[in-house]
C-alpha cells in the first residue's frame, strides 16, 4: 500500500500506473480526503446480456410501482438505518 501526496502522484505518474498494474493499491491525499487509484478492465466497461436482463427488469419494476421512492435522502437514510 502506498499513500501519495497530490504533488508527489502528479511528480510520479508513470510509476504510480505500474504500481496498480503490479497489483499494489495506491492510494491519493487531497487535503483532507483520500482517493484510491484503480485499474479498469474492459468487462468493467461492458454491459452484458446478462446485466442488461437485470436493468431491464428493474426498468420493468419501477414502471409497475414496485420500487421504493423517497421524498428526500433524509428518508431515505431514515429507511436504511432502520434496515
């Protein structure tokens, strides 16, 4: 694991890539957040028969009412707190 400062990860850009590539996480401090860098496959990219069966149903479900709709992201909140 790596942390980088912004000014170091913009100073060592090349050698950050081949750090992920090499399978280590490398991680990136901007003032006070932190961001992970992360390699993207082309299946990550890729809507397959099999996700689009699974977005079509859900664009089936919320047609016929059967999803959940909330007011606000308070109640929605509200709603998973009490899951």
């Amino acid at each position: 694991m790596t942390t980088l400062t912004m000014r170091d990860f913009r100073s060592n850009l090349a050698t950050s890539f081949d750090r992920v590539d090499g399978g280590e996480r490398v991680y990136i401090r901007r003032n006070s957040k932190l961001y992970t860098l992360v390699s993207v496959e082309d299946d990550d990219l890729t809507i397959t028969p099999a996700l689009a069966a699974k977005i079509e149903q859900a664009r089936q479900e919320h047609r016929e009412g059967k999803t959940l709709k909330f007011e606000s992201a308070a109640a929605a909140q509200k709603w998973m707190d009490e899951l």
